[in-house]
C-alpha cells in the first residue's frame, strides 16, 4: 500500500501537474493531526505480575538469618521491584496483537490516504483537462486570427502589387506612346529632310544641266566667233594679197 502511495505521487510529480501542492497541504495536515491510533491493551493485569512462592522466599530467607518480619519486607520490595519493571517494559514493547492492530490502523488510515489521493488526482486531471481545452480553444482563436491577419496582409500585398503592376504598365505604355510619338515625330522629319534633300538635289541637278546648257551654248557662240573671226582674218589676208598683187 505504501509502494502504490509512493508510486501515484511519483507520477503525479512526472506529469507535472498541480497535485504537489495539494498533496503537501493534505500530508501536513495528516501530520499535525495523527493518526487516529487507540490505546490497546490486551495484556491482562495479573498477566503482567511477575508471580513466584513468596512464602517459600521467606523462609529461604529465614533460614539464612533473616527474621520475619525483614524477610517479608525484603518479599514485598522485590514484588514490588518486580511489578515496576514489568510496567516499564510493557511500556517500551508491544505485543503481535498490539502490531497487528495497528497496522490494520495504518493499512486503513494508508487507504483512506490512497482513496482521497485518487480522488484528487482525478480532480486535478479534470481540472488540467479543462485547462487543456481552453488552451486549445484558445490555440484555434488564436489560429484563426493568425489565419485571417495572413490572408488579410496577402489581400493588401496582392492589391499592392497589382496597383503597382498597374501603374508599371501605364508607364511603359506612356514612354512606349512617347517613343512612337518620337519615333513618327523623326520619322516625319526624316521625310522632310530627305524631301528637302531631294529637292535641293533636283535643283542642283537642274542648276548643272541649265550651267551645261549655258555652257554648250556659250561653246557654240564661241566656235562662231572664233569661226566668224578666222574667215573675217582670212578675208581681210585675201583682200591684201589681191591689193599687192
């Protein structure tokens, strides 16, 4: 009873629940209180007096010099001597009776113990089980806000990254609308420029086809008035050759 005792506070110690305090409180009291132990006495009275021939005494004594009256009181001091130590060590001592009364005491006041030991340990369990179900009602709350706080923080990052997605878009589709419009603005100049480009060289070309046109004709004019020249030279040579002839 006492192993199973020991074993149950052993394991209540292991699990660590709140058993330890309780369980120091009930021994407390159980030590200020006792236990409920009864005083026994099963050993009769003449059962206790040591019994001998006290008149056979007396007269060992008489024949050994002792008168009477010295003899008996030497007899009633040691009856009396006698009867006062029994006393004392039936005192000091304890018969199996005895042991076995009290331990059926002990082993009744150890179930007592035991009973109220189960008792609180069933107590002490519901109560950590209670505490175990709020904690774990406690645990979901806690998983459900943390459940919700994530998916509201993902719905704000989505949003935020869709707005900037957004506004990244409309950038590249403002700088693609400005590089088109430069695009066509260069594009148009290019025209121009090559328009401008074309034009001067068709002018050009006209100015160098008007300057050979020019030119031939000045040749032209040339070669007749270098030709009108010789034959006025060689007319006017013929004329003096016929005038000294």
């Amino acid at each position: 009873m006492l192993a199973n005792c020991g074993s149950v506070c052993e394991e209540a110690q292991f699990r660590g629940t709140t058993v330890a305090p309780a369980l120091e409180e009930f021994f407390t009291a159980t030590t200020k209180e006792g236990y409920d132990r009864r005083p026994v006495d099963i050993t009769p009275l003449e059962q206790r007096k040591l019994t001998f021939d006290t008149h056979a005494l007396v007269q060992d004594l008489e024949t050994h010099g002792f008168d009477k009256t010295q003899a008996e009181t030497i007899v009633s001091a040691l009856t009396a001597l006698s009867n006062v130590s029994l006393d004392t060590i039936y005192k000091e001592m304890v018969t199996q009776a005895q042991q076995e009364i009290t331990v059926q005491q002990l082993m009744a006041h150890l179930d007592a113990i035991r009973k109220d030991m189960v008792i609180l340990e069933k107590s002490e369990f519901a109560n950590l089980r209670a505490e175990n179900e709020k904690m774990k009602i406690e645990l979901d709350q806690v998983k459900q806000q943390l459940m919700h706080e994530t998916s509201r923080i993902r719905a704000d990052n989505k949003l935020d990254i869709n707005l900037e997605r957004s506004r990244v878009t409309d950038m590249f589709t403002d700088q693609e609308k400005q590089l088109m419009e430069t695009t066509t603005e260069f594009t148009k100049k290019d025209t121009q420029t090559k328009s401008i480009i074309s034009e001067t060289s068709n002018k050009i070309d006209a100015e160098i086809a008007s300057l050979k046109t020019l030119m031939e004709s000045n040749k032209l004019e040339t070669i007749r008035y270098l030709a009108a020249s010789v034959f006025t030279c060689l007319a006017i040579a013929l004329g003096f050759y016929r005038f000294w002839k």
